[in-house]
C-alpha cells in the first residue's frame, strides 16, 4: 500500500491559489489563505509562521470541503467562514444578511465627518441594518450616541443583535423590525445612515455568481435599482431634526439622480463622497434650517452630482 501524501501549509496554498485561479476567482490567493486559516482554527498571518508545517488529514479533510463549495459553487468566503471584518470589527455574517463590502466604510467615514463631536449625544439612524455593520462601527466611534437599526428581515436583526452582544454594544443600539421609517415613526434623528439594496434586477445576469448566496431583497431595488433610494429622498426629512444629515450609499451612476431628488424633497447642501478607488459611494444632504454645511470630501476625491455624470459601475 502507497504512502499517503504529507502536505503542507504552504503546498496548501499554492495548489488552492492556483486551482481559484483556474476557476476565475479573483482574490485567490487571499481566499486560500482565509479558508486555510479557518480550517486551521487559527490566524491567516499565523500561516505565514507555518509554512512547513504539515497539515493532519482531517484538517485537510476540512480545507477540501471549503475549497470545494468555493470553487464549485461560489459561496462566497465570508459565509464559508462565518465571520467578515468590518471597521476593524469582527463580524458574524450568515446567509440571512449582505456581508459588508469596503467600500461601505465610505458611509461610515460620511457619517462621523457629519458628526465630527467623538462626544456627542447624538441620536442617529440606520435604516436597513443588515448584520449591523452601520450600526456598531458607528457605535464604537461615537460612544455617547443613541443608536436605532431597523430592517425588515426578522432574520437580519438577530444575527445584528448577536453582532452587538459579542461586541459589548448590546445595550447600546435598540433594533426594531419594520419596513423603512415604519418602526420610528414620530421620531426625529440627528443622522440617518443607510445602506439600501441598488442593485436593478435587469442586472442580475452580468453579476458575479457569488450574489445568488446573499439575500436577493438586500440587493435588488426594482427595475432601475433605485426603488428604495427614492423612499429615502422623499421620506428621511420628516425623520430628521432641522440641521439633521442624511447619507446614503448608492450606486456611482444613481448619485446625480439621488441629488435631484433630495433637492425635490427641501434637502439642503448636497454632498458626493467618493470611496478609495474614486467612484461616487455615498450621497449627503442636510435638512435645511440649521446646522452645519454638508460636504465632500477633498481628500477623499469628492466628485460634483452633475447630471448625467458617468461615475463607472457599481462595485
């Protein structure tokens, strides 16, 4: 009877990156690295530690199955893992919530340059919360703050509400199920953040094939996508207090159209911020009759809401 192969960390990783590679995944080798880690139950930097180490069968046992489901259905790492950092914060993501792209921390940025007191009391709304990620980053940043996360997936605010438990911010963020502004009725904020599904359902055939494993409510917004961002743009004033900020992530082509309809709807001094790869991310605006101004920022390459702008595609 032949010798079973020995192999190691590193031969691990070189057969996965190149076998993601032969797949079409980008990331590949990041991908083999974060599976290979958590099979491991140990640190992906950790790895960089080991690489002559071999790896016991059964650990191999549980590599193959991930790479497998990575490789032939597409399941996207996070949800393979559990786990997605966000803001510096480990968050648990099933397949009942969008797991957290970069280029939201862009919101977040948003949000506390609307926001710039670390002390302020401030009474702030995510709408659409998702896992939570919003929510707790703002949470962390702003400690004096009165936080709401509503959605409208039961399923979501739990895993958000085991995200808050695990972070200590549990007594921190009150959830409340409901569609949009439903749950907060007859309340005003200081902020709304949110993050709505932009996605048009015309575009679901051209989109990576990683999104059929997230929830399709949490991604797509009618025909033209912009469904809910519309609800937002007529509906947040009535939730804000006046000098209140509104900042919304959108797609980089729905920005001038979003801009529009927040002028339509009383908003004030608008604002375009851009995300690290200069694409139009998130749109603020400012319910007129106080409060400071509203604006890009420079640093972070803001770009003009001009009509008909090309902003590139949505990430």
């Amino acid at each position: 009877m032949g010798q079973v192969r020995t192999w190691t960390v590193l031969e691990l990783l070189r057969w996965t990156t190149e076998h993601f590679r032969s797949r079409g995944i980008e990331g590949a080798r990041l991908d083999a690295e974060c599976l290979l880690a958590h099979a491991l139950e140990t640190e992906r930097l950790q790895l960089y530690l080991e690489f002559d180490k071999p790896v016991a069968p059964v650990e191999r046992a549980r590599f193959r199955e991930l790479v497998k489901r990575r490789a032939d259905e597409r399941v996207p790492v996070a949800l393979l893992t559990g786990r997605r950092e966000f803001w510096s914060l480990p968050l648990r993501v099933t397949s009942d919530v969008l797991v957290p792209r970069p280029e939201t921390e862009t919101l977040v940025e948003v949000a506390l340059r609307l926001l710039p007191d670390p002390e302020s009391p401030a009474h702030i709304l995510d709408v659409g919360t998702g896992c939570g990620a919003i929510a707790l980053a703002l949470a962390k940043e702003r400690p004096k703050a009165r936080i709401t996360a509503t959605d409208i997936s039961g399923a979501a605010l739990a895993v958000a509400k085991e995200n808050a438990a695990e972070l200590g911010f549990e007594n921190r963020i009150r959830f409340l199920p409901g569609d949009g502004f439903e749950p907060v009725r007859g309340e005003c904020f200081d902020l709304i953040a949110s993050n709505p599904p932009y996605l048009s359902g015309r575009e679901a055939p051209e989109l990576p094939p990683e999104l059929v494993h997230e929830p399709r409510e949490a991604l797509f917004a009618g025909g033209e996508g912009t469904e809910l961002l519309r609800r937002i743009a007529d509906g947040a004033r009535d939730f804000l207090e006046v000098g209140g900020v509104l900042a919304v992530e959108v797609a980089p082509q729905q920005a001038p159209e979003m801009t529009e309809w927040l002028a339509s709807a009383g908003f004030a001094r608008p604002g375009c911020h851009c995300d690290l790869a200069g694409r139009v991310r998130v749109v603020s605006a400012e319910r007129g009759g106080g409060g400071g101004a509203v604006r890009a920022d420079a640093e972070r390459g803001s770009a003009p809401a001009e009509k008909g702008q090309d902003n590139g595609e949505p990430s």
